[in-house]
C-alpha cells in the first residue's frame, strides 16, 4: 500500500500505518497490560455469551469463525475449545502481532487448527461466504473506513451469520470523557461509532436482526451482534 498523501485514501493508509507501528510495538507487552482485566477479558466473555446464544438456536453445532484485530489470538485459542468450533482464522494490521499470535498458537499445540494472516479488515482476505461467525472487539475504532470495513465483513459471512462487534461505548458522559477525550488523544485517528452509527453501518451492509447492548461498567462498552 503506497499511501496517498493529497487525499482521503492516502490519509486512510497513514491511519492505517500510525496504528501498524503502535501494535507492532504493543505485541511483546499486550498480553501483560492492565487493559486485560479492564477491557478485553470482559469482550471476550461477551463475545462467548454471543455465540453460544446464537449456536444454540441451530441445528448444525459446527461453525467456521474469524476474529478481526485479533491481535495475538488469545480470543481464538479460548474458542477452539467450545464443541462444534471447526476452522478459525485471525486477521490484524500488525505482522508483530500476528507473529506472537502464531507463536503462542504453536506452543499450545494449535498450531494446525488455529491460522493467522496479516491485512486490513477493509479487504479481508477471504473468499466470500467463508465463515459463519465473525467477531471484531476493541479494534473498530482504528479503521478509517468503518461502512467498508462492515461491508466487508458481510461479504466473508455465510447466510445466517453471526456479526459480533465490540468496541468503547461513547454515548454516555463516562465513554465520551474515556473514548472521545482520553483514548482520542492518546491514539489520535480514532473513532468510536456510536450506537446509532453502528446501527446504520450494519443495515447499510445488509445485516438484519441488529441488537445493541452497553456492557461494563468502568470501560462501558458497546456490543453490537447481528445476522447476515
């Protein structure tokens, strides 16, 4: 990708490069930070509520899933665990992150059953239809094109589909101080959509039965599932 600088797709390929670096340099680091605890353990958990509810309204049990901003794959390697988990694939910007996801995979002896690929959730990829559920958490903000990146998302999703996508939830007073103010100045380039932005994405994209829920309490978070 050779960015543009005179317009939006040059802009959209520094974003997009601002936060390769800042991953890159998280991935040693990102399974020690203190936002496990606060942010992305509880994604985890709802993401696991999400599926396991939408697993359990169908008759087949096996699924194919892919996790978008992966980062180094602990969500993944907590799925291969539930019954009916068939192919699961990770997908990050960050060939760092990727790398130690690909790493701790091995270790874990999930090697063969867990894959990881570098590329941007804008163009995943992924032929279409490849999967039956696909999860995105704490990610979101960092993609500058977030229709597209929706879009894309429907494209790679069989019908029937599960779409789970986490991220800061900005419509009150304490996410608008956290994500619009704390994280938007520390991560610059960001954006968190907000409830209803998130809503019309996913209708754009053709998603329906679109339900919305805030989560969490300290870091109040944004959970949106929705079938393809």
């Amino acid at each position: 990708m050779t960015p543009d600088t005179g317009g939006a797709d040059g802009r959209a390929a520094g974003v997009l490069d601002g936060a390769r670096r800042q991953f890159d340099r998280w991935s040693q680091t990102y399974d020690r930070s203190w936002l496990n605890e606060l942010v992305f353990f509880p994604s985890i958990r709802f993401c696991f509520e999400q599926i396991l509810t939408w697993q359990a309204a169908r008759s087949e049990r096996r699924f194919d899933a892919l996790d978008v901003g992966c980062g180094t794959g602990t969500f993944l390697m907590e799925l291969s665990r539930i019954e009916g988990a068939g192919r699961l694939a990770g997908l990050d910007y960050s060939p760092e992150m990727v790398r130690r996801a690909q790493e701790k995979a091995a270790s874990s002896g999930l090697g063969e059953r867990v894959q990881f690929a570098t590329g941007d959730a804008e163009t995943p990829p992924f032929p279409d239809g490849s999967f039956d559920v696909l999860t995105c958490a704490n990610s979101f903000h960092h993609y500058p094109n977030q229709p597209a990146v929706v879009a894309a998302f429907r494209r790679v999703l069989r019908p029937g589909g599960l779409l789970v996508i986490i991220d800061g939830f900005r419509d009150n007073v304490v996410g608008w101080v956290i994500f619009d103010v704390a994280v938007a100045t520390a991560e610059r380039n960001v954006h968190h959509a907000s409830w209803s932005e998130m809503r019309r994405h996913c209708q754009a994209a053709g998603f329906s039965d679109i339900r919305q829920e805030k989560r969490n309490v300290l870091a109040p978070l944004l959970v949106t599932a929705a079938r393809s």
